[in-house]
C-alpha cells in the first residue's frame, strides 16, 4: 500500500496523462497531445507531475514539465499581384 497509486497532472486543455502498467507491474505516465500547439498562441506551457503513494499520511512527489513549442513557417506569404516594381531614392 506504500507503493506508488496514482499520477495526477494539473489541468490544462492542451495535455492529458496516460498512465501505463508495465510487465514488471510498474506504472508509466505518459503526456497524451489533446490539442493542437500553436507557438502564436501560447510559446510555453508549464505542468505540475505528482506522484502519490497508498501510505498513511499520502506521500507525495512533484516533477515541473516545461513544453516549449517550437514554430514551423504555417502562414505562407500572400501577395496580390504577380509583380511589385519601387524606387528607392540613393540618400
């Protein structure tokens, strides 16, 4: 009943958390991708991991996650003519 009993991870609508039993009985979390991530809208989301254990008083352990999005060029530019003629004066 010590042991390790549950993963919580804090409320957010972009992540959820899958917690996975291994072979050797052994519990794995793993971070599930809810919604889409757009670097222009939110560039870091920060997440609270906590273990708790079956003990009396509940024992706890608390990892901080930070994802960092990273930006991939999805607004190609949008021109409305085919060619753009200008003058620059030389001063």
């Amino acid at each position: 009943e010590n042991t390790l009993q549950k993963y919580e991870l804090n409320p957010n609508d972009h992540f959820s958390l899958d917690v996975r039993s291994g072979v050797d009985g052994n519990k794995h979390p793993e971070l599930v991708l809810e919604l889409a991530l757009d670097r222009e809208e939110k560039a870091v989301h920060h997440l609270v991991l906590v273990a708790l254990d079956g003990g009396s008083p509940v024992r706890s352990g608390t990892s901080r996650i930070r994802v960092t999005v990273l930006d991939v060029n999805d607004n190609a530019p949008v021109f409305t003519q085919p060619e753009y003629r200008v003058s620059v004066p030389e001063n």
